[in-house]
C-alpha cells in the first residue's frame, strides 16, 4: 500500500480531502509560508517595500527597504500581528495546527 495514499473510508468534502493529501504529502510547511507572505503584502502594504522574507517557528522576519516605512510598521507591530493572524485563521488555504494557535508569534522588521 503506498503511504502517500489518502484512506478512502466515507464521503467526505473537496476541501478535506485536498488537507489530507497536502499534509500526507509533507507540502503543509511550504505553502503555509506562501500564505503567510501573501497575507503579510495585504495586511501590511509594504509589498512594495519588501525585499525579503523568511518564516520559522512562528517567527517572521521581513527586510524592508525603506527606513520610513520601516518605522511606521514598528508602531504598528502589534496591530500587524493582530491582523495576519486573523487573516490566516479565515483562509481556507491556509492549514493550521487548530482554530485557537496563532501560526506567526513574532514578528521581526529589518
């Protein structure tokens, strides 16, 4: 039996079955950052701004280029936070360890 294969036990829907091949087929981790870089160009609207990204253990870590705009999300950490989480918990794309867990748990602007 390949262990890749998705067990077939009753109806289930489309959404579901697409989770459980995602996460039998160890893509979880990579598309959740996808999600979470996504969201953060949304929340945040230094898209523009930002050269680079990196997402670990719950920390994520955005260079941006610009020293202003930098500061005006440093005010607003918080707030950005609040608010990618949010995000993240409403994406049906995104897939979580549980509705309560906040995925990003700090975020660090360079």
């Amino acid at each position: 039996m390949d262990k890749n294969r998705v067990s077939r036990k009753e109806a289930i829907p489309l959404s579901e079955a697409l989770k459980q091949f995602i996460q039998a087929s160890r893509m979880r981790a990579p598309l959740n950052t996808q999600r979470i870089f996504a969201v953060w160009n949304d929340v945040s609207g230094a898209g523009p701004y930002t050269t680079r990204r990196f997402f670990r253990d719950g920390r994520l870590t955005v260079t941006v280029s610009s020293s202003v705009v930098r500061s005006q999300l440093y005010f607003q950490k918080d707030i950005l936070l609040a608010k990618l989480n949010a995000r993240l918990r409403q994406d049906e794309l995104f897939i979580s360890d549980g509705p309560w867990s906040d995925p990003v748990k700090e975020l660090i602007l360079k």
